[in-house]
C-alpha cells in the first residue's frame, strides 16, 4: 500500500517503545507497559499526518543500537520503508547507568551512519531529549 504521508524510522528505549511508567512504587521491578499505537511516537504522528515504523526497545542502550549488524535492526524491512527521516530517542539508559558523554556521542555517531546507509544521506534525522527528571544530583547535571 503507498500513502502521500511522510513516513519515519523511530528507534529508542522503553520510553518510546511504550513501557513508560510504574505501577506503584516498585519501579525496578514493575514498569507499566501501554499499547505501541499509544506509544508518545504513535501520537505525535497520529497528531501531525505521519507514518511511523517504530522500532524502539526496551532496555537499550545507545550502545546496543550502535552495534548494526544486531537483530534489532532486521525486524522489519527498513529498506522497503522509503523513509522521509528519522527520529533517535535512545540515551535514557546510558544516562541512568552512567555512561560518558564521549561515550554516548561515539554510540549516536554510529547510529546515525546506520540511519544516512538505510534512509539516504540527504533526509532528515532527529535526535529526542533525554526526558528531564527531578533528579538534582550530578545526573541532572549531566543529562543537561
């Protein structure tokens, strides 16, 4: 089937996979799952006209969608996908797990080679911010 809606490639952790919150107090154990199409990607581009492939997973890190010949990435046929863009919201589990700055930069770099191989070099890609916290340690800190 072919539409005149703009398609994009979206990949990330948890929070955009759809695990995005807890259920009572036990976050390390409970996380409460939601439904991909109400996913915070899958509204946006209900919102705005879009067509999404969201490949997002939970638990990963940067570092995980850095390695491109790992499954994560055959789960669909990117290339069949004739993608507009890209959105990248991967970084939630390097900052929660304290990985470097330099670290994090070298992982997205890889990434988005990944992206500009199977997209094309001239189509757009977009990095999501880390979502903020009430954290006022150093963490804070380093996130911003």
């Amino acid at each position: 089937m072919t539409s005149r809606k703009k398609a994009f490639l979206w990949l990330g952790d948890s929070i955009s996979e759809s695990a995005t919150g807890v259920v009572g107090t036990s976050y390390p154990t409970t996380c409460r799952p939601c439904s991909i199409q109400d996913s915070y990607p899958a509204r946006w581009a209900r919102a705005n006209g879009f067509l999404l492939q969201n490949i997002a997973q939970s638990n990963l890190y940067a570092r995980d969608w850095a390695v491109t010949s790992a499954d994560r990435w055959n789960r669909t046929d990117l290339a069949a996908g004739k993608f507009d863009g890209a959105f990248i919201a991967a970084g939630s589990n390097d900052y929660a797990n304290n990985r470097s700055l330099a670290q994090y930069q070298a992982d997205v770099a890889t990434i988005i080679s990944k992206i500009r191989d199977t997209i094309g070099a001239d189509k757009p890609i977009y990095l999501v911010d880390i979502m903020p916290t009430t954290d006022a340690s150093i963490r804070e800190s380093l996130r911003t």
